[in-house]
C-alpha cells in the first residue's frame, strides 16, 4: 500500500511521464532476488529479452513533450518514483520468496485485506465519503476482477515458475494500456510508445525462447 | 520448454492482460472518482475475491503450511502490506 501511497504523491508532486516510467522498472528487483536469492538462471537470450522489456516499458511510459519542459534540473516526482519502484519491488519479490515456503494464496489475502483495513480506518478518523460510487459500480466491479484475477497470475506464476522471467512480462502491462488507447479512446500513438511496444513484443518473444 | 519457464510466461502474460485492462479501466475512475475511495473497495472486494478463491480451493490448514513457517515468514507477510 505504501508503494500505491508514494505513487499517487509521485503523480500530484511530479508528472505522470516522470513517475511512471520510474516505477515499471521495479521488476528489476525483482529479477535481482530471483537470481541471487532463488536461485533462478535466465539464459543469455532471457537476459536480453529481459531488458528489452523493462526498458520498452519505461520508453512506451514516457511523454516525451512533458519531459522536455524541465530539462537539466531535478524533475518533481523523481524521488516517489524511486520509492514506489521500491516498495512495489519489494512487494512482489516477498510474494515470490514467500511462496516458496506457504501457499502464495497467503501474503496476497494478508495484504490486500490490511490495505483495506488502513484506508478505511483512515477514512473513517478524516471523515470521509467511503460509499460504494454506485453509478461507476460496474467499471469498479471489472477493475477490481481483472486486477485480483492478474494478481491471483503472478502468485500462481511465482510459485511454480521463475520470478526473473515472469515479473518482466507481468510489468509489460502498459503493452495492454497503450493498445486499448489506440483501438478504444482512438488516441493516437507516440512514436516512443510504438518503439516501447515493440521492445516490449521482442523482449517476451526472447524470454519465451 | 521446461515447466517451470512455460508457466512463468504463461502467467506472465496473464497477469499482463489483468494489469493493463485494470490500470486502463483504472485510469477512467480515477478521473471521475476520490482516489482514496475508489481503492478502499478495490482492496476490500479483491481481498473478497481471495479469501472465496481461498474457500473453494484450499483447505485452510494448506494455506500456511506448505512447510514449517517460522515467526518471521509471518512478520514478511505482514510487512507486506
């Protein structure tokens, strides 16, 4: 929860093109503890196509048009973008350590129902309006489906597969976003989110080799 | 192809499918909807959907004792959240 606190401040200190790409690079962590404490091995290939899609996902993050305003200082943000990366790191690579040793099932339920005891006790102590917005409550029901149910993938993956290869193509996620864009919002592609697709495209095919 | 890479790709590209529709379908909430709100139901119902998923397919002596666990495994869980 901590991860989704400091990138919500990320988006609200900084840019949503600053903070993003940061972030999606937390399967980078995770790749560090599936090598060294699951002792996973990617081969050559695995490793390249590994890159390919941290790096495509970054680049298919970036708004260029954004970025260039603040050239040469600091951006906002950069600092939530780095603890969010972290903590989301650290999230998923506890899923897949623990997994090991108990059902994934576990530290997925332990967290998701903390998370929603904390913002509610928050809530309730700020007074907030915490009612179910029913006139966007089918969304919500097929936000929070599809989310559980990606969730539910990466436990299940992390405990029986390789957390080095499937945290960089579960992180691939903006694949998915910028396509929906395109062919539901009608929105038209930036020339970076076209070159990250296709890192993105390569990198899973080389993964899968 | 081995198992172990086979199911990680597999659910890998599963868990990408989730994610990028959910952070789409997200990202229209959370222009018409308090952010704080909207995730107090999304973790409640999902820890909902986890604890059915639960239910049905795991006794719950299984849940935690697929070997001894020690008092720091619990602790990890916690920090978790």
């Amino acid at each position: 929860m901590l991860g989704l606190v400091f990138f919500i401040k990320g988006l609200r200190a900084g840019r949503m093109s600053i903070v993003i790409p940061i972030a999606s690079t937390f399967s980078i962590i995770l790749i560090v503890i599936g090598v060294l404490f699951l002792a996973e091995a990617p081969t050559s290939i695995q490793y390249i196509g590994i890159a390919f899609a941290i790096i495509g996902t970054a680049i298919a993050s970036v708004d260029f048009r954004q970025f260039s305003i603040s050239r040469g200082v600091l951006l906002p943000g950069v600092g939530y973008g780095i603890l969010t990366m972290l903590m989301w790191g650290f999230f998923y690579s506890g899923i897949g350590v623990l997994s090991k040793s108990m059902s994934w099932l576990y530290p997925i339920l332990i967290s998701t129902a903390g998370s929603a005891a904390i913002l509610l006790i928050f809530s309730v102590i700020k007074r907030r309006d915490i009612a179910l917005p029913l006139h966007s409550g089918r969304i919500i029901i097929f936000w929070v489906v599809l989310g559980t149910a990606a969730l539910i993938s990466y436990g299940f993956g992390a405990d029986y597969g390789n957390v080095s290869l499937l945290s960089p193509i579960a992180a691939s996620s903006v694949l998915v976003s910028v396509i929906l864009g395109i062919f539901v919002l009608k929105e038209k592609p930036e020339p970076n989110q076209l070159i990250g697709i296709a890192l993105i495209i390569s990198g899973i095919i080389m993964i899968a080799i | 192809m081995e198992t172990a890479p086979l199911v990680s790709i597999l659910a890998g590209l599963a868990a990408m499918l989730g994610y990028g529709v959910s952070d789409f379908l997200g990202s229209i909430l959370s222009k018409r909807e308090d952010p704080i709100r909207l995730n107090i139901w999304y973790f409640a119902l999902s820890a909902a959907i986890l604890a059915v998923v639960a239910a049905i397919f795991y006794d719950p002596s299984q849940l935690i004792t697929k070997k001894p666990l020690s008092l720091s495994s619990h602790l990890y869980s916690a920090c978790l959240v």
